[in-house]
C-alpha cells in the first residue's frame, strides 16, 4: 500500500494499527517518490533476567587469599 505524507498525516494511528493488524507494509511517499516504509516489528522474547550471565565467568583462585597465615584469637 502506498500513502502520501498528507494522508500519513491525517490517518496515521489508524495506519499504525493496521499494519500491525495485517502485518502488510505502507510506503509513504512525498514529493511522488518513496520516502519511508512503515513495517511491523516482530516481537522479541524478552532476555532472561537471571542466569543469563552463567558461563561468562571464571574463578582461578581465592580473590581475597593474601597467602599469610594469621592467628586471630591473640
């Protein structure tokens, strides 16, 4: 489908929502020539919060270690 920037303007929303009803496309066009392509985005799934770190890391030692022995009942 094919729309002036004068029609984009006046019908916008309902543009928008039938695009992402019909999942079609709309070139907007200004001047007679194509300026821009209205698509639908296909959803993502939403990234993990938890565990999505997991096997990015790893520990060699004890970070906190010195290698001294101290006493601490003195």
């Amino acid at each position: 489908m094919q729309v002036t920037v004068t029609q984009f303007k006046a019908k916008c929303l309902s543009l928008i929502e039938k695009v992402q009803r019909e999942k079609c496309s709309i070139v907007v066009s200004r001047h007679g020539q194509p300026a821009v392509e209205l698509v639908a985005v296909e959803k993502a799934p939403a990234p993990l919060f938890f565990g999505r770190a997991s096997g990015t890391m790893t520990l060699h030692d004890d970070a906190l270690a010195t290698g001294e022995t101290w006493q601490a009942d003195a």
